[in-house]
C-alpha cells in the first residue's frame, strides 16, 4: 500500500487564468508500506509532483480538469505551464 503525504501546495498561474480557474502544484512524500501479520515494512519512494488545473463548477466547488506528472512527459514544472500557456489557452485570460 502506498501511503502519499502531501507536504507542499502552491497556487501557479494566478494572474494568468480566467475567473474560476486553479492551476494548483502539490509535492507529496511516499512511503511503500508492507504488512505481514503484526509486523509493518516501510519503504521511502520518490517523491510525487502534479500540476493540476482546477475549473470552478459552481462558487464554491472545483473539478479537475487535468493533471500533469512531473517526470512523466514532461521533466519540470516549467515545462507544464509552457505547455498550459501553449494548448489551454483557452482556460486563460483575454491580452
């Protein structure tokens, strides 16, 4: 079972996005933890990074929209919000 502490949240993005529209980054630390019988195991894993864009449903609730993985396709967290800024760019205010 792997167990996800979310140790970091920061909102991305904030000037950028229209109205009721979140682009949110968290970092969790995992730990792969294995039980036999009384006995518990705990690994530490690699750290996780999303960027998550989060559209308002109503007032007072968000959806997910999308997530992104750091290391997955792309390598940063810099190269996600190019990508947003490139292919959401309709999630984005009017210049």
């Amino acid at each position: 079972m792997i167990v996800k502490d979310l140790v970091e949240t920061r909102e991305l993005m904030i000037e950028e996005m229209k109205e009721n529209v979140v682009v949110v980054y968290e970092r969790f630390d995992n730990i792969d933890c294995h039980c036999e019988g009384n006995n518990v195991e705990q690994v530490e894993c690699e750290p996780e990074e999303v960027v998550q864009i989060l559209v308002g449903c109503s007032e007072d609730s968000l959806t997910n929209y999308k997530t992104f993985e750091v290391g997955e396709k792309y390598s940063s967290v810099d190269e996600i919000l190019e990508n947003i800024r490139k292919n959401y760019s309709d999630l984005l205010k009017s210049r």
